[in-house]
C-alpha cells in the first residue's frame, strides 16, 4: 500500500496534475506541457526530486466542462482563443 511506503523517495512527491478539454490540444502539445511543466517543478524542487516529479494529463470530454455555469466545448474555446464572437 501507497500509504505504508516511507522514506526520503516517497514523501513530498511532486505531482502536478492538468485537466483539459479532450480534443483541444494535440499529443505534441500535451507532451510540451507535460515536459516544461515537470521542467519548472524540478527547477523550483531540486534535480534530486526529478526521478519522483510526477505529472497526470486527464481530459474531460468536450462538452462537459462549465465555465460561468455555461457548458464549455473544445470548438466554444477555438473560437475564443481565435477572437470570434460569441456563438459563432
């Protein structure tokens, strides 16, 4: 069990989690913001903390994600980021 394991290895694991709207970003994004984010806990932690710094990418499907109590889609966000207006 997780919670049994002790020691300088097991304490104080850098876990960086990131949740996304699946279908926003691409595998070589997701990778990018994998690497850099773990980049910069390391930078902030100590290199002795690399072999233990963790990061999860979860994805919540399109759709399903609220944002102002509005339901929130990978496209509602293209369009944000690109400057469109509202609805299209």
């Amino acid at each position: 069990m997780c919670g049994e394991l002790r020691g300088p290895s097991m304490t104080g694991m850098p876990l960086i989690q990131v949740k996304l709207i699946e279908g926003l970003f691409t595998g070589p994004q997701k990778r990018e913001i994998v690497e850099r984010l773990s980049e910069t806990m390391i930078e902030i932690a100590g290199e002795s903390m690399r072999h233990v710094t963790s990061c999860i990418v979860e994805e919540v499907a399109s759709g399903e994600w609220s944002m102002g109590g509005q339901t929130v889609t990978a496209d509602d966000l293209r369009a944000l980021a690109s400057g469109e207006p509202e609805g299209g």
